[in-house]
C-alpha cells in the first residue's frame, strides 16, 4: 500500500488536465496551489490535504450542485488504481466533501482544508476582486440579474456566519474577508 507522500507529484499530473478546463477562470491549477500555499505557509500541509487539494475541484461544472462528489469519486477511483491505502483514501474522500461548505466542520484536518479553500475571501482588496471576476467568467451563462440574485445570497451567506474561518491559523483573515464580501454584496446590489 502507498503512502500520501509518493503520489504527490502523480496526483498532480492527474489532476492538471482537468484543471486546465477552458471553462475555469477560477477554479483552475492556480487554485489549488493557492490553496496549497495558504497550507504550507502555515506549516499545516500534509500528504492527506495535499490529496484532498489537487481533487477537491477535480470536477467542475458551474450548472451542477454535486461536483464535489463527482471530484471525490474520480479522484477516489484514481486513488484505488494507485493501491493508495483504504483509509487514507477515505480521509481524502471526506476531505474533499467538507468542500461543498454546506455544513461546518467535523474535524481539523476538514476544517483547515475549508479554511484555505476559503483563504481568497480574505485576500488584499486586489485579488478578490479578480477572484469575484473569474466567478462571474465561470457563470457568464447566467443572465445578469439572476447572477446578481445568486452570487448575493452565496456572498450573504458567508457573512451571516458567526466565523468564516473556524481555525485559529486562518482567524486572521476574517476582518479582510467580512470587508471583501461586504463590498462585492454592495455591488451586486
């Protein structure tokens, strides 16, 4: 059985072809390193969330509502043909699921891979704004209005949590993020 570890950079290589999708404008390869950094600049990064990071988007669809599963089940299907052992491949499952951000939490590991998936919330002014102009690239498909509609209750959404960011290692972004969401909810409206 293999460890996390030694399937890093195939994980990698697996995964870039999907990521390189001419529909992302966002939810591309320079994710997923953001996402990566923001673990490792913090000394958190391990192989699991290392997984977890390259297959979280594996599957994107902006028409769909269940592309984590997709993701977690393709990249699951990978994992498995790389003999990657059964509970690792498990916890790289979860993982990837606690990325659709539609319940808090259950463990660390969940919590810090949601916090960095998250961690553009709380970028300089700059880079949100292009991170909320690739968004609305993603789901050019959408009519104006009802885009606006949508990406203001998604943006609501985050502000109507008591944290958005559950770890104390992300907590530091929280302010920068509340602005962020405030201010793009301001001009949606």
């Amino acid at each position: 059985m293999k460890q996390g570890e030694e399937l890093l950079a195939p994980a990698e290589a697996f995964a870039l072809p999907f990521y390189a999708q001419p529909h992302r404008a966002y939810h591309n390869a320079d994710h997923v390193r953001a996402v990566l950094h923001a673990l490792d600049a913090r000394g958190l990064l391990t192989p699991a969330l290392a997984l977890a990071a390259w297959g979280h988007d594996l599957v994107y669809d902006p028409r769909a509502s269940d592309n984590e599963e997709r993701s977690a089940k393709v990249f699951g299907e990978w994992l498995r043909e790389q003999d990657l052992s059964p509970e690792l491949g498990e916890e790289v499952r979860r993982l990837i699921l606690a990325t659709r951000h539609d319940a808090p939490p259950t463990t660390r590991d969940e919590a810090l891979l949601v916090d960095a998936d998250l961690s553009i919330l709380g970028a300089d002014s700059r880079m949100f704004a292009a991170y909320d102009s690739a968004i609305r690239q993603e789901y050019a498909f959408v009519p104006e209005e009802a885009y606006r509609a949508g990406r203001a209750r998604v943006l609501q959404s985050f502000l109507d949590r008591e944290r958005i960011f559950t770890t104390p290692e992300f907590a530091g972004l929280e302010a920068q993020a509340r602005v962020n969401l405030a201010s793009a909810l301001e001009r949606l409206q």
